[in-house]
C-alpha cells in the first residue's frame, strides 16, 4: 500500500507500442512541491543528496533535534534506488533486494513496520521453468538444478583461494582487512583469476560464470577487482544459494520509494528539515566558520557542517575549495567499474514467470521472471553488460535494440513486449553508472582516503561503505556513521559550552 | 578499552582456590550511584528493566527529545547479558556472541564505531585440537572434522522436514509464519522429532546432536519445541558452519558490557533520562491518565506511559492493575524451558585452548576454548544441561561440583584451575532462567498476546522477538519497536494539539 500518490519524475524511460518511447515516469519519490520554505540561515547541517545515504543521515540528525537542510540535485528522493509505480506495479529502476542479513536495511524496515513487507522475486512452477543459455554454436536448456550446479561449481572454483572458498581469507567481511592477506587479491582482476582457474572448467561453467561476473561488476573481466567480489561472497555466506537469496530474492511489495519515502517523511515530521529538491550542487566552498554550497542555479546554501552523499563516479563533477584530497580526485577520475543496463519488461506471457535467459555476450545477457503485474502479465527484468560495441545505449531511443535483446533469450516467447521500463544510469550525470563495483587495487588505494573526512565536509556514500559497499545496505551504514559523527561533536560542543539543558542549535 | 571503571555487582560468583566460592563481580556494567535526581513528576515514558531491550527504547526516546525514566531492580545495566572485568579481561555471564547478520545487534555495534571491535573465540591449531565426547561405555576423540561432519549429518537429519533442510518450510524467518506450514512443527517436542529420525542416526550422531541440543534450548529433550530449533536454525542460514559463526564464534573484546555501556551513556549524554537502579517493581497500575509504578522498596514512580521489558518467566511476579491478559499470564505461569547452566573457567594449561569438549548427561555437558587471559591461562566456556538430578545447583555453593564437571571432560587436563566465575541464572529472581526457548505449541498459543500492548503499558523483550528470539539481537529489535510505537503516537498527539514548532514534553 502506497500512502503517498505518484508524480512524475523527469527521470526514467517507458515504451509501450501505442506510445513509443517517453520520458519521465510516476514515483512516489518525486517531493512535491520542491522546497518546503526558504533557506537563508547557517543551518547546522546541510546534506548533499537524498539517496539512502543522505536520507539516513538527515533522518538521524533531525530526529535527534538538529537543524538539517538537504539539497538535491533530482526531483524526487531516492538515489539509485527509485521504483516506478506503473499501473499499480512498482518496477524497481536501481537498488532492489533486501534481506535481513543485510544489518542496516533491516533495522530500517523494522523501524517502519515493514519487516512483513516483502515479497519474493523468483517463482518455481510456472511455465518455462529452467534456465536457458544462449551461445555461440549451441542454446542449452538447463533444468533448476543443471543452473544451480553449473554455476555452484564455477563459481566455488573462481572463489577457492584458500581451499575453504574464501571463509579462511575472509573470516569477518565487514572488517575485510582483518585478515591482511586479502591485500594480495586486490592485485587481480576478474581476467588474471579466470587465468588461473579455467583450464579446470568446463566450457559450460566457464561461459555462465562469466556471463553472470558480467552483470555482477557491471565491468569487463579485465577491470573487475577481484577482492571486491570476493568481499562479496563473504557477505554472502560463502555459498550460492545464500547470494541468491540475499541478492535476488526478498524486494519490497510497495517498491524502494516506499521505504525511502518512510525514512525522509520521519525527517519531515520532527519539523527540522528543510529541503531543497532541483538543485544540483556546483560548488562547495568550506570557509571554517561555516560551508557554503552553490547551485547551479545560483542559490546559495549555508551549514556549519556538510555531509556529502555524491556518489564516486561525479565526485570532480563539483568545484570544492579546498580541493577534493589528492586520492579523492584520483578515485573518482578512475571511477568505479560498474556500467551495467537494467531494463524491465512486462510481457502478455504468463509462462515466462518461472523462466531464466541467459546470453553470451548479449547487450542483455541476463534475465529472469520477478513478478506478473495487475494486469496479468509477466514482469521479467534483465541486465546487461559494459561491453564495448555490445551495450545497448538506452538514452540514444534504443528501445528497439532492448526487444530485441529480450526477444533473443527466447525467440517466439517475447512477441507480445507490453511495456520496457528503465533508467539509464550511465547516461545519468548524477550517476555515471550503477551500484558501485571497483577495480583492480581500487580498494587498497582510494577506501581510505575516500573516507576521510575534510574539515567541515564528511563524505558518506555506499560506494565506500564497509559492509555491503554498492548495496542499499551500505548506503544506510554509511549514512548513520556519518550523522553519528556530527551527533558526538554538537554534543561535545555542547558540553564545553556548559549548555546542558537543551540541544544546541548553533555550534 | 573499556571507558568505565569497574564496580562490584552484588550478581555473580567466583571461585578460586586460594577464596573460595565468593559473591558479587566486578562489572562496568555498574552504575553508581544508583540514581541521577529525585523523579516525583509524571515522566513521558516509563522503562522497566535496563537489558538491552530497555536500552535500547529508552536511547531511541531520549536522543528522539523524550522524557525517560528507568526503573531497574538490579545494580547493573544489561538484564541477561553482562561481563565481569576481572584481572583484565571480560567473562561473559549471560548472552555472548553476535554476527553482522544479526541486524538489530550489528547496527548497534556501528553506531558506536565498534563493529571492528570482535574478537574469534573458538581456534584451532592450539594443543589438544580435537573433540572428546565422554559417554557412557567409550570416550570418543573426534577430529575437528570428524566432530563437524557427525553433528552436522546428526542436525539436518533433525531439521530435514521438507527435503531442502527447512528452505522450503522457514523460507523467510524474521517472518516465521510466512508459510502457514511451519504450524504443525510447532505441536511436537524435540522428543517427537528424534521418534520420526532416529533409527536413521547412528547412536554417536544420536548421543553428540542431544547432548548439543540439551545445551540449545537449555531444557529436556521433551520439553523443548521443535518449531524454536527450526525457526533458529532458518535464522543460521540453515547451515551448521554458519550457526557456529553466528552464535558461537565472535565476541566483543571489551565484553558486552561495553556495548550497553555506550547505550546507556548515549542517554543520559541527552539530559533527558532519569533513572533509579536497586528499585525492583511490586506492582505496575494504569490509571488511564497515567501509570503509577511501585517498588518493593516503597517508591511510586508515574509515567504516561510504560515500556515493561520484564522476561517471561518473572512476569507473573509483579502485580498489574488491570491484571495481565490471561494469554501472558499462562504463559509466564507455563514459562520457557531454558534452564542452562554456564560457567567459566580459567585454567593453566594452554593445551586447551583448541579443546572441545562433551559429556553425555554431564552436570556440565558441552566445554570449549573460548579465549587466553592476560595471565597466560586458558578461559574456557562449558553449558550444563537442566536434567534433574544432574543440573548443577551453583547457587548452593556448588563450585565443587563445577570443578569436578569440568575435570570430567579431560582426566588430567583441569588439575590447575585458577579461577571459576558464573551467575546462576535459575535462581536469579529477575530472570528465573537463561535466554529464552519455547516448549511445544507456546509459540502458536503466545506470542501474540505476549506482544499486546495493554493500555499505556507497552511489553518489549528478547523473549518474545520477531525474529532473533531468545537473543540479544531479538532485544534490540524489540525495544526499538517499542520506542517507534511510542515516538509516533507522542508526534499524533503533538499533531493534534497543533504544536509543531517544538517536541512534545507532555501528552
């Protein structure tokens, strides 16, 4: 149940065969209207995006009594976690699956009583049940188990650095260094550990794995860290059907917005947020005193404190004085891996429900039944891979490229397309990519320092997060540190001023 | 680092060889002095009990700008988990091990920057290395192995109800009766399980999995419900290596204590919690304008409203006006089943480091390394069973008979001990057991009414969570809860009223 209508957001693309291609579609993300009054005062906290991450912290600091402003570049909140609410049916444009081994996310939904609320993606039983892979030479129909055991065994073989399938090397994932022999993995990438390992494989194995690493890291093998993903595995239990069913199975029944929406609203009620939506950030000025923030738009912003939320890839898309830390710049010039496209279709065929595609070096090469919407039909959703002159260039009208892509994990089964809906993340300028996915040596270099704090600037971001980094879950984490460390320091502050009696509002 | 000094608690006992069998430990857990300021005035919220479910309601509220009073019968913080700093290093009384995938526990370790601050009880490597399972006709040493692969084919031979090892019937266990399913199991008792499965066990998987189990649920084999098991068992992930690291293996290096510590401080840093220890509760009356709470000592405290965090199984021994739901009151008459003894013991020989040991029927039934203390001497952990006529009485000076258990596992090996320490739950009057399981058809008869709320008077515990029940985590989750139910119904009311420039200080 949705307690909030939908509104367009400029965000987002839809195609049906009446209509064609469009743009923007309905969210209950998008914040009407787009600022709450004016904001002309030193507030003590100004929060730069409204993603997860600065959600989470304006929520904190605003429940605990302090004077937050958010300034958001988008129309609605949300980040790279958004969904759609088309027809009744909320289509998840960025971030999805949720589980309660994911500590951050679940405490939020239990704060808003939704822990209930969910939903799962997968189904058996329906249709074309199995996994079909398309390849060079040779389409190949596995049954459930075929996939599972196909994959199990690859990808065990691709994380058995230890002989104990990364549980030895990674014994404590949220503190991934506590063993310092993982440094060694952060050398390599996907390519240079297939390199060991695949004359032990069989084609098969080899093919699925890579298919799936593709739209795992969004990168190439040849600039997808290893470290990161064995990291990942950790996180996820060190087995197969863990990551499936902590990665892809549990979403929420109302849609992400649905809880992001819960969270900024609670901010809201406390009376201490002002917010600012359409308005993307130029500049951020630290004067020590206090920090100022410019938009593009010309309106300037004043907080003793900034916690900025701006994801890796655009961190150099904004002018800071001082300058962003040397490694900042450097790691946001790099930029993490993760280019992957996601496009959502719903189809006029119920047999589809159940059914799994793959395709080798497809500009979609994975996709898989995830509900079937009021209508009846089919809602399948698919992912595909960085790869240069193969990924579809969904802002560039590709729609076409994206039916047909669909079309080809199945032909005769993707005739009646009723729907395609999808964000182009990498054409996104707030984005330039998906969930965060680094490369080689990436994570020994830049995770500190991208941590760090400069003066009164935080940086707080999934994409450096220390437990599910590129997940929701390391965005809330990452989002709570952040808004704990400015707690304790207005506190502090408070207590060398003797004022015991009230919360400080002026530092 | 603990941040505290240590205080002695009249709780607890040690044994030495050079003192005796002495009461009361020292703790950080302490507070002194046992109150803040003198409470006559109505408070907004009342909070009975400073285990983690009350700190953590009483933290949200009072960082949230509410008025909060703690009324405590002990001199301690932490209900059923605490730590003892003696000579340097923290033995934990009562609730001990925690995991990232417990979510409510793991957010609390990140709030206070201590999620790297776990250290691994259980390793290998270190002189006897193996398992001894003394039982009746032959003592049988196990490899680690060996030990693994006997209990672990005992387990899902237990838990094997649906073919996928409880997958299928637990699919989502912070949601347990997702899957109407799951009521039958809750009709039979361990012993009716074992009566479908055992002529498929051998009599080592048989005699090792019971003894493990007696030490699980902390009752008899009949008196323990086989839902809890299966319900738990979904919580690990369904997967004995994965119950072994999230319920046996990382600890806090500076004890538990210095977890409700930062909790309990994070409030009174607020300025808006009261509190008074040593006052335990006679009688709790809702006067519908407000509650009135008396103490055995002769105090009256009155609040608006209540967060009762009393345990199951002393719930009955307060008197309420108006008087529990008869749902509660039965079951608190009924009581959970876990009556586990456990005690500490620190030993000179570094060769038991890696030891694990088990006892068939033993006083104590199942021992482990659990860590080296400062003196060089090993610290090993053991749980005893609640059999009559086997339970140790510890309460009754009986540190001989905890000496001779221990001895009992390794002849030769206990000749040194240096030091016991152990809080005998079963006689302890506010908890009159250890953490909570169910007997058979309790959960389907109880949990619903456990969770009404009556009036004004909210009831929050570990022992009746959604989710991590019986456990620290459930605590958490369910205090939260509690202060969420609250901190919206104060925002309702101040919404009404149409006072929305400043928080509420009074309905």
């Amino acid at each position: 149940m949705a307690h909030h209508k939908s509104h367009l957001t400029r965000e987002g693309h839809q195609w049906t065969p009446q209509s064609g291609l469009q743009s923007g579609i309905p969210s209950i993300g998008v914040i009407k209207p787009s600022a709450n009054r004016p904001s002309t005062k030193i507030h003590e906290v100004l929060v730069i995006g409204a993603g997860y991450t600065g959600l989470t912290a304006l929520r904190d600091l605003t429940v605990a009594g302090h004077d937050v402003l958010l300034v958001e570049a988008r129309d609605r909140i949300g980040g790279r976690t958004w969904s759609s609410n088309i027809d009744g049916y909320p289509y998840e444009m960025g971030g999805t699956w949720v589980h309660w081994n994911q500590p951050f996310v679940w405490r939020e939904l239990a704060r808003y009583g939704m822990s209930k609320d969910l939903e799962i993606s997968p189904v058996t039983g329906k249709g074309l049940d199995r996994a079909t892979f398309v390849r060079p030479g040779s389409t190949v129909h596995m049954s459930r188990e075929e996939e599972f055991s196909t994959l199990n065994s690859a990808v065990r073989k691709f994380v058995n650095v230890d002989g104990k399938h990364g549980r030895a090397l990674f014994p404590y994932p949220h503190n991934p260094h506590f063993n310092p022999d993982v440094a060694h993995y952060d050398t390599i990438s996907f390519a240079d550990r297939f390199a060991q390992i695949e004359d032990d494989m069989t084609p098969l194995e080899l093919q699925l794995l890579k298919t799936f690493l593709s739209v795992t890291s969004g990168g190439t093998m040849e600039n997808s860290g290893f470290f990161e993903f064995l990291r990942w595995w950790a996180l996820n239990n060190y087995d197969l059907q863990e990551l499936s069913e902590l990665c892809l199975t549990f979403k929420l029944r109302d849609g992400q917005s649905a809880l992001a929406r819960r969270i900024f609203d609670d901010a809201v009620a406390t009376g201490n947020l002002t917010y600012s939506f359409n308005s993307p950030v130029a500049s951020v000025t630290d004067l020590g005193s206090h920090v100022e923030v410019k938009t593009r738009g010309g309106d300037v912003f004043k907080a003793r404190r900034i916690i900025a939320t701006v994801p890796l890839n655009i961190l150099n898309d904004i002018k800071w004085s001082p300058p962003l830390l040397p490694g900042k710049q450097a790691a946001s010039a790099q930029g993490h891996v993760n280019k992957c496209t996601k496009v959502h279709a719903e189809v006029a065929n119920p047999a589809l429900r159940s059914f799994t595609g793959y395709r080798w070096e497809g500009p979609l090469s994975w996709t898989f039944g995830d509900g079937t919407t009021p209508a009846g039909n089919t809602h399948l959703v698919a992912f595909g891979p960085s790869y240069e002159g193969i990924q579809l260039k969904l802002a560039q009208n590709q729609a076409q490229g994206a039916l047909e892509a669909y079309k080809a994990f199945a032909p005769g089964e993707f005739d009646d397309v009723r729907r395609l809906v999808f964000h182009d993340w990498n054409e996104d300028e707030f984005a330039k990519g998906t969930w965060e996915f680094l490369g080689p040596n990436m994570a020994t270099r830049y995770l500190d320092v991208l941590r760090k704090r400069q003066g009164n600037v935080l940086f707080a971001s999934a994409d450096w997060a220390m437990g599910w980094r590129g997940f929701i879950d390391g965005g809330i984490e990452d989002g709570a540190n952040a808004a704990m460390e400015l707690a304790l320091e207005f506190r502090a502050a408070k207590g060398e001023s003797g004022n015991t009696g009230k919360l400080v509002s002026k530092l």
